[in-house]
C-alpha cells in the first residue's frame, strides 16, 4: 500500500510567460472569442427580428440604432467574427479528417483564415453598400 505521507514531486506546467506566443495560440484564443461574440451578436439579430414582427414602430427604432456609426460599427464586428469563425471551423475541418497537421500548412492555414476573413468581410460589405445605392 502506498504511504500518503510521501509527496510525489511532479513537474509544474509551463505558464503562459514561458511560452512565446505563435499564431496559430493567437487564431485558437480568437476562435473561442468570436464564438462567444456571435452568441451576443445573435441575440441582436434575434432583436431585430423581434422588433420586425413588431410594427413599423418598434422595427424603425432599431434600424435607427443599427444604422447609426456605433450600430454599423458593431454590425461589421459580428460580420468579422462570424466569418473569421467559419473560415477557422472549415480549418478544423479538415483537421477533423486527419490532413493538415504539417506546421508549415497549420501556420499557412491560420494566416489564409485571418487574411482571408478580413478580405470576405470587406467584400460583403462593399457588395452590400453598392445594393444599397452607396459608394
């Protein structure tokens, strides 16, 4: 039987202070983050939504919100994360499927999520400016 008097000396986990920070810890750290943001964000969509079934009222009070600087600010914010969150779930994807694990294609794939998130999003809201007479 093992005496539990004795202490078992264990190695202790390296901190954060003791890793040097990569890309691919930073797009993992982002990635949970605008999973979360998404879960607030939905609830603004869900707002608007209710605010639509509402009457012409409620519906034109919350569109003078989300057209407002700060509202379009937020709403390109949700955009950003929603598709840097898409972009990052197809990365683990193929993740899932066992290809991609090399780091040179893990560091390449994570900088084609950023860049690549940052490039949709631009282009959304370009397409969705010029459908609205802008630009």
């Amino acid at each position: 039987m093992a005496d539990s008097n004795t202490r078992t000396q264990r190695p202790l986990s390296p901190h954060l202070q003791i890793y040097r920070p990569m890309l691919t810890m930073m797009m993992s750290i982002v990635h949970r983050a605008t999973g979360a943001a998404l879960y607030f964000g939905t609830l603004l969509v869900i707002w608007w939504l209710v605010a639509l079934a509402a009457g012409p009222d409620h519906f034109s009070y919350v569109q003078d919100i989300a057209g407002s600087w700060f509202g379009r600010l937020v709403l390109f914010g949700y955009t950003w994360a929603l598709v840097h969150h898409a972009l990052g779930g197809l990365r683990h994807l193929v993740w899932d499927t066992g290809r991609g694990f090399d780091l040179e294609l893990v560091e390449w794939m994570a900088r084609l999520n950023l860049a690549g998130s940052v490039v949709i999003t631009v282009v959304i809201w370009l397409i969705g400016y010029s459908a609205m007479g802008g630009l």
